[in-house]
C-alpha cells in the first residue's frame, strides 16, 4: 500500500518532466533527423538516403562556417570566463554579505532586457555615427568618424555581453560552497597567492568552471541575433545558414541536416573539452 | 471513471463549440508590415461588425515557410507576390482557387490584373488577384551621390564603403541585368542560368570591399541612409519614398535598366476558414477612400486603374520626382520563378556572404 502510493508520487512528480523530455525534446529531435534523411528528387517527391550529409561536406562554404562558429564560441567561452571568474570571486569570497544579493541582482539585470534591444544597444553604441565614434571626435582622439561595428570583434563582444551571466552564476554559487578555512590554510602552508589559486580555487571551482563553460558554448553556437545584427558583411554564423535553408531556400532537408550536425558538433566539442580538462560530465552536474 | 472522463470531453468539447458560435468571425491576415493599418482595421470592423481582423506581419520567405508548415492552415488571407505562388503552389500544395465571382475585379487595374493572373492559374483555376505594386532599385542621397543611375554604381569605387544592399535575390537580378543579362529570360535554361548566377557572384564579391555593410530590414536601411553613413543603396521604391519626406536629398532612382517591379497579391490559403470576410476585406480595401490610408501606410501603389493619383500628397509627390513616363514603360516586372531556382540562388548567396575580399 505504501509503496504503492510511493509509486504513485513518483509517477505524478515525473510526469510534467518526462512529457517536457519526450514532445519537446526528442520528438522534435526525431523529426529533424528523420527529414535530414530526405532527399528531393522532384515537386512533391522524396526518396530516404545522405545525400543532404553528402552536400554539406561537398561545399566548403558549410563547414567552413561551422568550424568558424565553433571557433568563435570557444573564443567567446574563454573570455567569458577570464571576465567572470574575478566578478564572482569577488561577489562570492570578497564581498560583504549584506552587499552580495545586490551584486548579484546588479548582474542580472541586463537580463531583464531582451536580446534584440541589448544589440541595438550595441549598435547606438558604436556606429560610425554612434557615440563612442562621436566621443573620441570630440575629445580629439580622432580626426574622423571610425566605425566600430559590422566585425567579428564586435560580434565577439556583444556575444560575450550576453553570456557572461551564464558563467557568473554557477561560479558563484561553486564558489560560495569554498569554506574560507581552506585558503587560510594554504597560505599557512606557505603557498603563495598563486599556488593557492591554483592549487585549491581552481580545483574547487572546477565543476562551475565546466558546467559555466558548457552553458556558454552551447548558447553561443546556437546564438541568431547578436551575431546578425553586429556581424558585418563578412561575418556567417552556421544558425544563419540553418534559417536560410529553411527560409529562403525552402530547403528543409538540408536545413535540418544542419541543425542536426550542429548539435551533433557542438556535442562532441563539449566531450572533447572534458576529455581535455579530465573533467566527466557526473562529477560536474552532480557534485558530491 | 471512464464513463466520467468522456461526459466531461464532451462537456468541453460542445463548449469549445458553442464559445467559437456565439463569438464574431476571426479574419487571420498574413501580410507584410504595414499592409494592414490600424485606421483601416477599425474602419473595416466598424463596418462588419461580426469580424474580428487578427493581422500576422511577414515577408515573402517567411509567408510561403509558414504556411508550408501547416499544410496552408493558420491563415485566411496570405499577401505573397505575384511571382512566388506559381511554385509554391506546385511544390507545397498551401492555396486554394479564388472564387472571381466574390472579387470585385473590375476595380483593379486590367493590366496587372491579366498579369497576375497569367503567372497564378494552375489548371485553369486562378490562385490569386493583386493589390499593390511598387518596384526595387536604387535610393541615393543626391547631394553625395548626384550621378548614380544603375545597379552597376553600387560598385562603383567612388562611393567606396559607402553604399549597402540587401543579400537576397533582388540584388542577383539587378547585378544581372547591370551587367547586361536579362535573368527572366534565362529562367527556364537551369544550365544558362547558373552560368549567369556565377558571374554576378564573382561581381558581387569583387563589390564587397566596396560595400559598408548588407542591409536586412527597412528600418535598418533608413538608419544607414538617414546618419549619412551610406549614400546609395539597394532599396525597396517605399522605403525611398518614406526617406524622401524627411529627408528631401534622398531620392529614388530607377536603374537605367529598369526598375524590378513586384505586384503583392492576395491568395486564399488551403486551410482557410474565413473565406467570406476575405474577400470582404480585398473588395474594402481597394475602395477609392481606402486605397488612400492603405498607401499612405505601405507607400506602395494599389493595382488599381488610377493607383498613382490616389496616392496621398508627399508619396506622390516623390514618386513623380523618382519615375517618369519612360521608366514606368521600362519596368521590369518579376517573372515566376520556377521550382529549384531559389535554392541556386540561395548558393550564391551563401557564397557571397562567406568570401572573404
């Protein structure tokens, strides 16, 4: 009887997650894949094969703007970490108490604005007629107008300007776990402020540090807006290239082959990071 | 239990059904920005009391994608021009035949009419009517740029990393025709047309360095023609027309080989629900007193015999600064695209974006 009503709970409380997993995770997962593996052979007309895999790896244009995404993610995710990490060390360890709820707040207001409006943001910001470009006139730091936007770094930076809050809250909350008696001490021991960062922050904070990496990268590579908006006319980003296959290309098969390797891609740079920092994936999302 | 859990289905069910009978008709417009405007709206409810007009704003692309994903549901009146319902209806199957009858044709203008019915009747039916016209060429500000007079200009070093475009397929075809091809012609040899796509790539990625940035939407494209940044661009003749009341230097000009003219249509998804207040609301709108508001709002021209003069004052006024007589006798009017043509060019697009100068 108990452990009926055990069940009972069990099956109530994972119901909502297990309906959120299955119809609007894998079954739209399933979808994709299952259309990526059409190929077109007229109006109307569809014949089961890879030929769209085929295509992507037959035109440069496709993987090389794939590797370019991740690339730029990876760069986007490691500046996002040497900005974050000192912000929430400090909101963490250093900061008073009463003060940390307001820092944090203050980190998360930015949030409160949409994505569209914090790129235009970026763009009033940096014109050639916007007012960084108009301040440097004025204070005669340059002669001329000077146009800070349409580049890989601007959308470096606008990027980076949304994601950091993704890896200041698990660092944070790592962080805040660190009894403060550790570093005491290793500075006892007669570790330097160096060998102390490394040898017991660093390893303390190892599970933010990865799960903030994972979030960051995975929301980057996956980015639309920012890297439109302030990418100029050089700059492809590959879920650009996923809304044009779909969009104004009608091509759905191969968008979805697209969508398919990106997460297929994105998955295997995130395993590939772990292998690399000797990290697991348990260890990270399930501390002890 | 069982017998419980079906009472009360049903019980939802025939109030889901009694709600939607007591409540007044939905007409769920599809259309462009700024193709449906609040005057009109109220006007039209006012006086069909009985139908609610819910509008969705869309382009061309991403008209055809949703309506392909619904199988042509969601929507009882689509806008797309008149030169992408010809394939999509082959491809995609999204729109039904018009009822002429219900449409008061002899309102609109005989010859876009026969056009747009030409380039949309599939066996025998006809899949849609126009409503407005306009055309795609270039916009200059003429203080900066006095002599610009064709595609081929927006390359031109003297305005260097001072012009823009928008990467979509106007640009392939106005490149075309500034390098002395006519694509329309071509639209039905794949291999000619392919051959012709190549060489506006090579020209259009020699023109990068030469462009500030690709343009995406209107409003975009006014902030860089307004800030001065950009002095000639690509442009749609309306978003020029808007410029030109703020800012009197900038001016449209229609490329010496013609300017691209669209004709925005209307066609009936499969899927529609609200035929009668459809046609209801094409026959209001092409009303003498309603075309007025409507071109004020989208500053396109209504297909209808006297659309320019029913313009309000300053679209008119600017159209008649852009367009004489002989560049409206050199319009170049899109022609239907054929199936396949827009993933081909989809690829010189991508090409595009992704050369490095």
């Amino acid at each position: 009887m108990r452990s009926d009503t055990g069940k009972l709970s069990l099956i109530l409380l994972m119901t909502p997650f297990a309906l959120w997993i299955v119809l609007l995770i894998i079954l739209p997962q399933a979808g994709i894949g299952y259309v990526s593996l059409q190929e077109k052979v007229g109006p109307r007309q569809y014949e089961f094969g890879f030929k769209n895999y085929m295509d992507f790896l037959g035109e440069p244009i496709y993987w090389n703007t794939l590797l370019r995404t991740a690339w730029m993610s990876i760069l986007v995710t490691i500046l996002a970490l040497l900005i974050g990490f000192p912000v929430a060390y400090y909101i963490a360890k250093i900061a008073k108490k009463q003060s940390r709820a307001g820092l944090f707040l203050l980190c998360l207001i930015p949030l409160w604005v949409s994505d569209l409006v914090r790129a235009f943001g970026w763009i009033v910001l940096l014109r050639e007629t916007g007012i960084i470009s108009g301040a440097l006139q004025w204070l005669g730091i340059i002669g001329e107008p000077v146009e800070l936007l349409y580049n890989d770094m601007t959308v470096i930076i606008g990027l980076v300007y949304t994601v950091v809050l993704f890896m200041i809250v698990p660092l944070v909350s790592t962080l805040d776990g660190m009894d403060d008696a550790l570093l005491e001490a290793g500075y006892n021991l007669g570790g330097s402020r160096f060998t102390v960062f490394r040898r017991i922050i660093v390893p303390y904070a190892m599970p933010g540090i990865v799960s903030g990496c994972i979030i960051t990268f995975m929301l980057t590579a996956g980015s639309y807006l920012t890297p439109i908006l302030l990418g100029g006319k050089n700059s492809s980003w590959f879920t650009e290239q996923i809304y044009n296959q779909f969009i104004t290309r009608y091509n759905w098969e191969a968008g979805a082959t697209f969508g398919v390797l990106l997460l297929l891609f994105t998955s295997f740079v995130v395993w590939a990071g772990l292998r690399l920092t000797g990290q697991s994936l348990a260890t990270t999302v399930a501390k002890e | 239990m069982k017998t419980s859990l079906k009472l009360m289905l049903a019980g939802t069910a025939m109030g889901l059904t009694a709600g939607s009978m007591a409540s007044a008709e939905t007409l769920r417009l599809l259309t462009w920005g700024s193709y449906a405007p609040d005057e009109l709206i109220q006007k039209f409810e006012e006086e069909y009391p009985d139908i609610d007009v819910e509008v969705t704003f869309s382009n061309n692309e991403e008209m055809i994608a949703k309506l392909r994903a619904t199988g042509g549901s969601g929507y009882d009146l689509a806008q797309p021009s008149h030169d992408r319902i010809y394939a999509a209806q082959l491809e995609y199957d999204i729109y039904k035949p018009l009822d002429l009858s219900q449409i008061n044709t002899d309102a609109m203008s005989a010859n876009l009419l026969d056009g747009v019915k030409a380039n949309t009747t599939i066996d025998g039916e006809v899949y849609a009517v126009p409503h407005q016209w306009g055309t795609s060429g270039i916009m200059a500000n003429i203080k900066e740029a006095p002599d610009a007079s064709g595609w081929a200009d927006l390359c031109d070093p003297a305005y260097q990393g001072k012009t823009s475009m928008r990467l979509r397929r106007t640009i392939l075809l106005g490149t075309a025709f500034g390098m002395g091809m006519n694509p329309f012609e071509l639209y039905a040899d794949k291999d000619a047309y392919q051959d012709m796509l190549d060489k506006v790539t090579a020209k259009l990625i020699e023109c990068k360095s030469n462009i500030k940035t690709y343009w995406s939407g209107g409003d975009d494209l006014s902030g860089l023609m307004l800030s001065g940044e950009v002095v000639l661009s690509e442009t749609w003749d309306s978003t020029a027309y808007k410029l030109y009341n703020e800012n009197p230097d900038i001016v449209f000009v229609p490329p010496e080989t013609g300017a691209l003219a669209w004709i925005d249509t209307f066609a009936i998804p499969k899927g529609g629900e609200a035929d009668d207040a459809a046609y209801k609301w094409i026959n209001f709108v092409l009303r003498p007193e309603n075309v007025t508001i409507m071109s004020a709002s989208t500053g396109a021209i209504a297909a209808v015999p006297n659309g320019i003069e029913l313009l309000p004052d300053d679209k008119r006024s600017a159209v008649q600064a852009a367009f004489d007589q002989s560049d409206l006798d050199n319009l170049k009017f899109f022609a239907n695209i054929p199936p396949g043509l827009e993933d081909m060019e989809g690829l010189a697009l991508e090409r595009i974006k992704a050369a490095t100068e």
